[in-house]
C-alpha cells in the first residue's frame, strides 16, 4: 500500500483539546521487519491519550509533532512485514498500548501493541509488532477488544495488590468514580474475587453500578458519599481511586487497621502521601499505581469477556470523522462533564451582597500561556466589592455580567499553548486576570507567569490569602519602606494600621521578618491577635492615643503601612520621622493631592499611593514563607460557594480579622 493515503487525526503541539486536532491525509505506514499494518476497525481512548496532548509528559511524549494519538486499538491484518510468520491478510487481530509487554496466545487469538512513543490508532491504519500481535476470535467484538486493555489491567492490577483473588478471607473494597472505564472493571472483578464492594458514582449511574454487582452505591454529592462513609459502616481493606484527588483525611477513617488506598493515577499529592506514610511506618497506606503490562494479565481478561464473566461496556461510539466528539467526551472528564460550571455574577454597578447572582456558565478554555484551574478557594478583597460598587467606573467590569474575585488557589486541568510550567494534578496559588475576574466559580483562567506551585503544607485558603494582601503588603514594605525581608537592614520604625485585616495581619508578621520595631492600631477586641502576630506596640484606634496614632514608646515612624480608611495628613505627619513616608495601600483623591503637593513642595516627609504590581516571584516568596511557618496567613471565616454572598456580605462589613474565604 505503499504511496496511498489515508485519513487521520492529529495535533501539531501541546494544548487546545478538541479543537486543536485536526483531520489531515497522511501516507498510509508501511509495516517493518516483525511489524504488521492493521485496517483499524475500534480504537479505545484512555485519559492518558489527552493528558499527553495537555503536556503531563512533556519532554517525553510525544517525541515529535504533529502526533496522531491513541494507541488501543482492534481490527484487521491487510499486510506483513519481512520475518512474519504468524499472520496473513485477513487475519482479525487486536493491538494494545503496553508497552513492553510479552506477546501470549489465546486460541487463534493474539494481543498486540501499537508503539505508546508513535501513537497512530486516531487513523485508518496502525502499524503493530508481531510478537504483541495474535487473532481475535469471533466471540469479543472489536469494540470490547479495543475497550478492555488500559482499563481493565489497571483494574486488576490494583486488585491483585490487595490481594483480591477470591481464596482468602472476604475483603471490603471501596470503588471510586465506579461507571467509568477502570471502575466498571474493578467492581465486577472485585466481586469475582469474593470482596464486599461497596461504590461511588454520580446519581443516574447508581442503578448501572449495581448491574454490575456491587454491594453498595454511593451517590458522590452527598454528604456519606464525599465522605466515603459504607452505609453497612464496614472499614475498607482496600479503595480502588479512580476519581480525582480526595485528602487523605476523608479516607483515613474509612479504612481497616491495615488499610490502603490505591491511586490509579497518583499526582504530587499522593506521592506526598505516600512518602509520609513511608516513613512514618503507618499501617493505613497509600500506593500509587503505575500499570505494568503482563502478558498473561490480559490473556486473564480477554477469557473472562469471551465467556461472558467480564463486560466491557461501551459508553459511546463515534465514527473517525467525528473523533473530536469522543476526545472531548473524554476530555471534559468528571470535572466538566457537562461543560458547564457554577458561577456568581452581577449584572450591573451596586446591589452588594444581593446583587449576586448564582448562575450556571460554560467552563472557560486556556489560551496560549494560560491555565485551567479547578477552583478549591477563593479570597476576597475590598477592591472586589468596590469595582462593584462602580468605584473603578468605568474601567472596571469591562462588561457585564461580571464574575468577581480573582484570588484563587487549586489544581490544574489543563493548559494551553506554550504552557511549560504546569501540567494537569499540579497544585497551584494563582491570580485571575483582573480585567477578566472570575474567581466566584467552580473553573477559572489564569496567566502562566501569575501562577505558581503550592506545596502540600499550604493549604488553598492559606495560598488563595496571600495573593493581592500578601503581595500588598511586600510591596509596601520592600519598595516603598525599604526593608529586606532577611532582615539584613538597619532596623526601621514601622506603623501598620488595620493591622488584625488582610493586609495589616501580613504586613506585621512581613515588618518583622524585615528586622523592624512595629507598631499597630487596630480594634480592641483584637489587640491580644496582633501581638501574636509579633507587633511591639498595639494601639487601640478608638483611644485617644490611637486616634492621634501615638507610639507608646515615643518613635517616630520611619513608614506607615496605612491599611485603614482616610486619615487627614495632619495626624500623620507629626508621627514621622524626618524622611518618613506613608505608604496608602487604597489611596483616594485626597491621598493623590496630598502625594503632588509633597512632591510639589520637595518634602521630606512624603505619602505614597500603593499600585499593586503582582510578580510570580514575590508570590512564591509568600508562599514558601507560610510553607515553612514564617508567615501566617490567617483565615477569618470560610463559606461554600453556594453561599458566596454571605462571604460577600461579610467582606463589605468590614471587621474580619484576617482573610475572608469561598471554598469551591
């Protein structure tokens, strides 16, 4: 077939999901010495297939572009390289992915390998080794075939690790994410190992997981199925994971004395995990999975489907012209199933907390350097009930109806084009675009180079907290006090006002950091909070002492980090040192005269409105403080995104101490 084209579909770089496949005509292969060609009739896609397209093995896969993708595959010998002996056009075969895996009989029948490195099964043709390669009897349909691989050998795989082959003592096994494709292998494969199974999945798959023989059914958006809890309240020997990440605190208490948690697909957390409960000789453990192929494995599968013991249900079939519907039924995944996402907007300038509104929107897609964020929290700013109350009018919102916030801390989902620091699992602290918002949601987009890695000790409210406080108040000290934040330089004289709010609570524990003598105003009820947070001096802003923003101790103020509302220049400059300076962080029309009329008057004594400028690199520095317990970011209150307007509400209020936070 040797100058003949065919059809296929490939990707000419990381990124773009669905729509950046592209159906092209390409020269059919020709097969090599071992090697036949396939006319392929059922290709099988894994998430691994679009994971690789969304750069989680970059630098590895693919070794070169453009990349027709997949690699399960079934269908029919049409030629046979030199040296093969065991196969002749006609002959029905099946090819799988595993790479490495020995090639074994069945009858009549062989299983084969398309090349993971050269991909090619989203085609007419594919190009397998004939050791990997054998028939395909009559009795498993292409479509089974091609379906069962990937899937089935990391379901028993898993369970074979735990030890579920039916000779032993009963075993209680959890089954995660049940109805898709390596959980609907794991139940019935559970149970014909003799396990009590016990499942999860969304509401209308509860009956179809049943079908398949499990023992219970959870619906995962209730409060016993996020908690994982058996309605028997059997413990768990064994949970089979195969949805996204859970915290090891929900599967904790769920599991037996000797229990474990095996990850199908194991990011930077599990593998925290799992290092800790190395180390600290836990009985209850977690394992992540990597699937090693064995030949006899499959041979095991392809019997119990051929005599009817194992179902390989297919959830949709698409024909080849219409391959980037199935990528993106696979893509979406269980995050975005539905394209859809929970949101909260407003349509126009005021309304406060009434005026959200909770909506359903599309979920966002990357642009070039950008990320996916699956949203675990959001901190809300002043700023963010100002633009609504029209005080940005009107350069901001850009447009109606507006998604606000832009703090946000959770794990990528995908990326777009160019992306090179982050792949889908990693867990991020990120700003949205300003311009954009869209923080009070389930998904958001942010820009590369304004996301940065958060480690397992940071929590998403911790990180979320930092981002335009944090940032804030490091700006203040470091550009405009002049501190370094080794503290290295000259000890300064530092006033921080509002000091118990969001920036003020940082802005302290940063001073300190910056080898400063600081002083504080704040309310009564919280003067004990700040001296914890390590000021020198607290002030009460109602006495009289804290009206006039008097030190204690006599100092002069080298810098004032003003955090609280206006204060007329007069109570500030006699509490200034001869080149002191206050810094404004939310400077009005007053704060813009008076900074003009001192740099107008060539005064020592200066004001300085505060621009935020955010940089991934003094982001980072937050974070690794708080990662290694020199910063606290402190957290006020929490809500569910479903009552995002009560958090709202409780921002405008304006008493929070600390960082007032939406959890998605």
């Amino acid at each position: 077939m040797a100058g003949k084209l065919m059809r296929a579909v490939q990707y000419e770089g990381y990124g773009g999901g669905a729509a950046g496949l592209k159906h092209v005509e390409v020269p059919i292969p020709t097969p090599a010495k071992d090697e036949v060609l396939i006319k392929i009739e059922a290709i099988s896609l894994n998430p691994v297939d679009w994971k690789i397209q969304s750069g989680v093995l970059r630098h590895i896969l693919p070794r070169k572009f453009p990349f027709i993708p997949a690699t399960d595959a079934a269908g029919e010998v049409v030629e046979v390289g030199a040296g093969v002996t065991k196969f002749k056009p006609g002959d029905k075969v099946v090819a799988s992915l595993n790479a490495g895996a020995p090639s074994f009989k069945l009858g009549d029948k062989l299983v084969s390998k398309l090349s993971y490195f050269d991909g090619g099964a989203l085609a007419e043709y594919g190009v397998a080794k004939e050791k990997l390669a054998a028939p395909r009897s009559s009795e498993v349909s292409a479509a089974e075939s091609a379906g069962l691989v990937i899937a089935g050998l990391t379901a028993l795989m898993a369970l074979t690790q735990s030890a579920v082959d039916g000779t032993g003592p009963r075993k209680n096994i959890l089954i995660t994410a049940a109805s898709g494709g390596v959980g609907h292998y794991a139940v019935q494969l559970a149970k014909l190992g003799n396990a009590h199974v016990t499942a999860t999945c969304g509401a209308r798959n509860v009956e179809f997981v049943k079908s398949l023989g499990a023992d219970e059914v959870l619906d995962y958006k209730t409060p016993e199925g996020a908690a994982l809890i058996s309605p028997s309240g059997k413990k768990y020997d064994a949970v089979i994971h195969c949805a996204a990440t859970f915290p090891w605190s929900v599967f904790e208490p769920n599991l037996g004395s000797n229990g474990k948690v095996i990850d199908i697909t194991p990011g930077p957390q599990t593998m925290w995990t799992f290092a800790i409960k190395k180390l600290t000789l836990s009985k209850k453990h977690l394992v992540p999975l990597y699937m090693i192929p064995k030949a006899e494995n499959l041979q095991f599968l392809v019997e119990l489907v051929r005599d009817r013991k194992l179902k390989s249900v297919i959830d949709s079939k698409f024909p080849l012209s219409q391959a980037e519907n199935a990528w993106t039924k696979f893509l979406l995944n269980p995050f975005m199933a539905a394209k859809m996402m929970q949101a909260l907007h407003y349509e126009g300038y005021g309304g406060g907390a009434a005026g959200l509104k909770h909506v359903e929107v599309p979920v966002p897609k990357p642009g070039k350097d950008e990320i996916l964020i699956k949203l675990e929290a959001t901190s809300l700013n002043p700023v963010d009930w100002k633009i609504q109350k029209g005080m940005l009018r009107p350069l901001l919102p850009r447009k109606f109806p507006f998604i606000p916030a832009t703090d946000t801390a959770g794990e990528v989902v995908e990326v777009g084009a160019g992306v090179t620091k982050f792949k889908p699992g990693n867990k991020v602290v990120a700003s949205l675009d300003y311009l954009n918002g869209g923080g009070l949601a389930e998904f958001g987009i942010a820009k590369e180079k304004l996301a940065v890695s958060r480690p397992p000790e940071v929590s998403a409210a911790e990180g979320a907290g930092l981002i335009i406080a944090g940032l804030t108040a490091h700006m203040a000290l470091t550009q405009s006090a002049g501190l370094k934040m080794d503290g290295t330089g000259p000890s300064k004289n530092i006033l921080v006002t509002a000091a118990s709010g969001g920036v003020g609570h940082y802005a302290v524990q940063l001073a300190k950091l910056g080898n400063a003598h600081v002083t504080a105003t704040c309310g009564a009820r919280n003067l004990d909070f700040v001296k914890g947070l390590g000021a020198d001096e607290v002030l009460d802003y109602k006495t009289p002492e804290g009206a006039a923003l008097i030190s204690p101790s006599g100092k002069k103020y080298d810098a004032v980090i003003h955090c609280a509302a206006a204060f007329p220049w007069s109570v500030f400059e006699p509490n200034l040192s001869e080149n002191g300076k206050v810094i404004d962080i939310t400077p009005g029309l007053k704060a813009m005269w008076t900074f003009a009329v001192k740099k107008l008057t060539f005064s020592k004594k200066s004001l300085v409105p505060l621009l935020l400028v955010p940089k991934g690199e003094n982001l980072q520095f937050l974070v690794e403080l708080v990662r290694d317990g020199k910063l606290k970011s402190v957290i006020d209150s929490k809500f569910p995104l479903s009552k995002a307007e009560d958090a709202w509400a409780k921002s405008i209020d304006g008493h929070a101490t600390g960082k007032v936070i939406v959890e998605q």
